[in-house]
C-alpha cells in the first residue's frame, strides 16, 4: 500500500470538512487528532478516507457538532473522490 504524505491527508481532511460544513472548532481539533495519529504512528494500515473518517468523527462528537455516521461515511468518500478526480484532471 503507497504512502500517502501528511499534507495531501490534511488537504483530504479540509475538504471533506468543507463538504460538510462543519464549524471550524471541529476542523481544527480534527486536524489535532490527525497530527498526533501521525506523531504517533510513523506507518499505518488505514486508507486516507478511513483516516480522515475517523479524525472528523471523533472530532464531532468531541465539539458535538451534529453529525450523523452514514452522512460523514457517504460525503468523506465523495468529497475525497471529487479531490482525486480535480487533481487528476488538472495535470
């Protein structure tokens, strides 16, 4: 499985919280539990979007900011897929 560099996750992370219009304070304490995630494991099994899944949720719940696990499950994929496929084009 290739390694995904830190940045293009905390891009991923950003735009799947723009998609879904979470408030900043929970952006922000997803990208905390990201970083540390990444301090801690220097190689991990998890795929971008399940990272990014798992940072998003955890930090809704801990902000409780509304947010349900199939509406976060459905738009991280999606919005990460948009990613990839604007990415793709461009070059």
């Amino acid at each position: 499985m290739p390694v995904v560099p830190y940045s293009e996750t905390c891009t991923a992370l950003k735009t799947a919280a723009d998609f879904l219009r979470l408030p900043w304070s929970t952006v922000a304490t997803a990208l905390v539990f990201l970083h540390r995630f990444q301090l801690k494991q220097e190689s991990h099994q998890l795929q971008p979007n399940e990272l990014v899944s798992v940072c998003l949720f955890l930090a809704a719940k801990v902000e409780e900011a509304g947010l349900s696990t199939q509406q976060l499950i459905n738009d991280v994929s999606r919005s990460i897929q948009d990613a990839v496929l604007e990415v793709g084009t461009s070059t």
